[in-house]
C-alpha cells in the first residue's frame, strides 16, 4: 500500500486509525504531493494506491495515468470533494473502480481494500492457473506438435487456416523460405518404438545444425521431418553423419527419402511424393539417399541401369577381381551418361552403401565415415578409388571367412555329379543354380582351385570312365545303350568320338579288347 494526498493531517489520520496488519496489508509509503507519490510508486511497486484527486503539480488523475503506463497492474483506491465527480468518471477510464468521497470513515476505506484484496488474489489465482496450464502446454507441446504433423499429412480435412492457426499455437515465426520433407525408413520392420525415437531425435539435432528443423513426427515405419530446404549435397552429407552414428550405437541401417522444395504450406504433397521415393529403393538398394530426380520416368540422361545383384554376389563369394570388373562397369556407364556432378554424386553413394551393406558390423562402422569423404571428393576418378579400396576390404574378409569351408562345397558338387552321370542337364550352370544356388562363375573358379581342373573335364572324365565300367560288366550292352547311361545319348557319334579320345579306341574297339577280342555289331 501506498498512500499519497497533499493534505496531511488525512494522510497521518488514514495512516494511523487503519490497522494494516489485520487485514493482511502493509503501508509501505506515504507522500503528500503527486511527484513524490510517483516516485514511491516507482520505488515500491506497490499493489494498491490510495490517492487524493487535487494535488498541486501532479494531480491524482496525472499520477493515475502515468502509473498505468508503467505498472499497469497496480489498483487505486481515489478520495475527492463532492466537486470532482468529472475527475472520478475519469478515473474510471482507466479501470478504477472504488471512488471514495471526503470525508471517508475507516470502515469505507477497509471496505474497498477488502475488495481490491479480493480482485488481485483471484487474479493472481487465474495467473497461476495460466502459468500451470502454460506449464503442462510446454509438457506435451512436443507430442501436439507430432500429432498435429501426423494429422496435418495425412488427413485432407485440415486447410490452409488449420496450418496457420496451429503455427501461432505452437510459436513459429511465420515461413517464408521454401521448406522440403524427409522421410526416414528403417530397413528392419520389427523393432522397438525406441529405435524409432533414437533416430528422430539424432535427425533433428544433426539437421537442426545446418537449416531450421520446424517438426518433426513418426507416421507407421516412417520418421518424417519437415525443414527448411537445402542443397541435396549438404543433406546427403548430414544424412551420412546420421547413419554413422546411428549404426555406431543400433547397428541399423535406413533409408531416406528427400522431396523437392515447396512453400509450407504443400507438406501434404511433398510427403506423398517422398513415399514414392521410398518405393524405388527396391531399386537403389538398402541405405539409400532418394530424391524425386531418382524415380522412373526420369530424364534419359539421368538413369544409370546397373545390376547390383551381380556386385553383390562377387563380394560374398569373395571375389574381389571380378567385384572390381563390375565397378568398372559402373563408372563406365557413369562416364559416358555425363550427367551432371551432384547427380553423379549420388549415384557414387548409393554404389558405396550397397558394397557397404555386404559388410560385418564390425568394419561398417569405420567404412561409413568414408561416405562424407564421397560427398566432398573433386573427381570421379578419387571416388572410383576409394569405392575400390572398401570393396577389396570386404571381399577379402569374406574371402577369409569361407575359405575353410571350401572343401565342403566341392565335395558336394563331386557326389551330385557321380551320382547323376546319366542326367543330360547336368552342367556346370544347373549344378550351380539348381543345387548348391551358387553363382555358376564362382563354383567354376572354386571347383578348379580345388580339383586342379575344370567342371567340364571332371564330368566328361566321369563319365568316360563310367563308359569304360559299363562296357567291362557287361559285354552286350549296345552303344546307344552305354550313351544313354552317361547323359550323352542324343548323340551316339558324339559320344563315340569323345570316348575314342578319351581312350584311343571307339567302344567297339574297347569291347573287343577287353572281352578276349570279340567285337559285337553295334
């Protein structure tokens, strides 16, 4: 409480016959001119003011309104003659609401402090409502702001005015700048929400670093951010950070897609044209980094047809010459497409993530960093080395990891062929494909390194010696007979010309020397 008049004698009398402490109040000051009233005021930020009308200098009225516009919250209480009913009306205007005639008695003034007592503890009450309420709002304010992005690309019912009424609630700065959408896909469905929320929060506080993060939420397998747009080798270097990390601590891979750049207001649109992306990592592989350019129906001189099926099976088998072979491939294509050098760029990163995603865990996490190193390289040629270099470190583990079991393979390979003489499709390609489903290049290098000789030989060897037996049991089996047994009868000319050079003699010759030399006509 402060109390200002310019008469004294009211000042000490109101000052003395109230007893401020019983009714929970305190008289922190008095003046007795509008000037030093102000000063107090000011001084003291008081609740409630108690002050006279006429005063020399600053008169009540002045003193009122210049307190508003410093202290707004702070209450008078006004004393005046029965004459200034102008200047109460007055009073009013600027929210004063208990107007106390001269002479007051003690009860009046205790009165309408009880009031103003009341008016600021409900107000205080309603304001501690608020801030509770501010508070809880701040709590979940990250949850609204997910669902509403959730709904917001997913439901068609929310306008225009539904997205700026909800960027006032949620306190952003009105968006300008053209926004784009990414949208985050774990490789592996089945794993738990906090693999999800891990990889969010990672996302948007490395993206955060570069660009304006606005939302960010989680719509079924996908994590979908909205951002301010940037440059597709910046995001794809932020993006490669992320995996680094993310496959560090989870040993999970993902992909993303990325959409074009558009106003705010067109996040339902470019949501759904990331999902599209997503749909031709089938294409790109795991780990992808997709944008629009990247989809069917792409400019000709944009499109880089390659087989990573082939690349991948050289580096499981181990075979890092002929996995090299492929690369050249690739960069051949690459070179004479003479798209342009982020294009290009990307096409370098989706090849590293593919030899990447043949590594163990062990080794992925070391050869990631190497992604960032891709995205800044000048040429070509630097990147074609670096790609190499990783590719021979994984085909070499893997080389070391199925050496042992070699043995197995081509033990496997050696009873199905001498059981199976008689079958006119065994080769090396069925042998491959249909019964150890192995590459048929792969069985073929093994097959010799192991044997000393190639699968063709061994068989045709087998099945001359087979040949041989089949004629020293059984003297009158015919020809046609012995060719059918050892898969070679839709040719018997054929057949007797490869067992003359296999033994020097035809079958009949054969015939006749092992059974005492007695040839049959055949």
């Amino acid at each position: 409480m402060i109390l200002v008049d310019d008469e004294e004698f009211i000042v000490q009398g109101i000052a003395s016959v109230i007893d401020w402490q019983s009714h929970h109040a305190e008289l922190a000051a008095t003046a007795l001119d509008g000037e030093s009233g102000l000063k107090e005021i000011l001084r003291h930020q008081p609740d409630i003011v108690i002050t006279d009308i006429r005063m020399p200098g600053i008169d009540g009225m002045e003193l009122i309104k210049r307190t508003k516009e410093l202290l707004p919250n702070v209450r008078f209480i006004v004393l005046s003659g029965y004459g200034d009913f102008q200047y109460a009306q007055q009073a009013m205007n600027y929210g004063v609401k208990h107007y106390l005639l001269k002479p007051c008695n003690e009860m009046e003034i205790i009165h309408a402090l009880e009031q103003l007592m009341k008016e600021i503890e409900e107000t205080q009450q309603k304001e501690l409502s608020i801030r509770a309420m501010k508070q809880n709002l701040e709590k979940v304010m990250p949850q609204i702001k997910e669902q509403f992005l959730k709904e917001y690309l997913l439901n068609k019912r929310y306008s225009h005015k539904d997205w700026d009424y909800y960027a006032r609630l949620f306190q952003l700065e009105p968006i300008v700048a053209p926004v784009c959408v990414l949208t985050f896909q774990l490789e592996h469905e089945m794993v738990d929400y906090e693999y999800y929320f891990a990889l969010q929060n990672i996302a948007v506080e490395i993206l955060q670093e570069n660009g304006s993060v606005f939302m960010s939420t989680t719509i079924g397998q996908n994590i979908v951010i909205l951002m301010e747009s940037a440059a597709l080798p910046a995001l794809q270097k932020d993006i490669f950070r992320i995996q680094e990390i993310y496959q560090s601590y989870y040993k999970m891979s993902f992909s993303v897609a990325i959409s074009e750049a558009d106003e705010i207001r067109q996040a339902r649109s470019l949501y759904k044209e990331t999902l599209e992306c997503l749909k031709h990592k089938f294409y790109l592989g795991e780990s992808a980094i997709i944008a629009k350019s990247d989809l069917v129906g792409q400019r000709q001189e944009d499109m880089l047809p390659f087989d990573f099926d082939s690349l991948c099976l050289c580096l499981r088998s181990g075979l890092a010459d002929e996995a090299a072979r492929e690369i050249d491939d690739f960069f051949e294509e690459l070179i004479h497409s003479q798209m342009n050098m982020n294009k290009a760029r990307s096409h370098c990163l989706t090849l590293f993530s593919v030899i990447l995603k043949e590594s163990d865990s062990a080794a992925t996490e070391h050869l990631l960093k190497r992604a960032v190193q891709i995205v800044d390289m000048p040429t070509l040629a630097e990147m074609k080395r670096l790609i190499v270099g990783t590719m021979e470190e994984i085909a070499e583990a893997h080389y070391r990891e199925q050496r042992n079991s070699y043995h197995s393979i081509v033990r496997k390979a050696l009873e199905f062929t001498d059981g199976h003489l008689e079958d006119p499709n065994l080769s090396l390609n069925y042998l491959a494909q249909q019964i150890l489903y192995l590459n048929a290049h792969y069985l073929g290098k093994l097959f010799k390194s192991e044997t000393g000789m190639k699968y063709t030989d061994y068989l045709m060897n087998a099945r001359m010696e087979k040949a041989k037996e089949l004629i020293e049991k059984n003297r009158k089996l015919k020809i046609y007979q012995i060719a059918d047994a050892t898969g070679l009868s839709e040719n018997s000319q054929y057949f007797s010309q490869v067992f003359k050079k296999h033994t020097g003699y035809t079958p009949s010759e054969y015939k006749a020397i092992i059974h005492d030399g007695q040839e049959d006509e055949d």
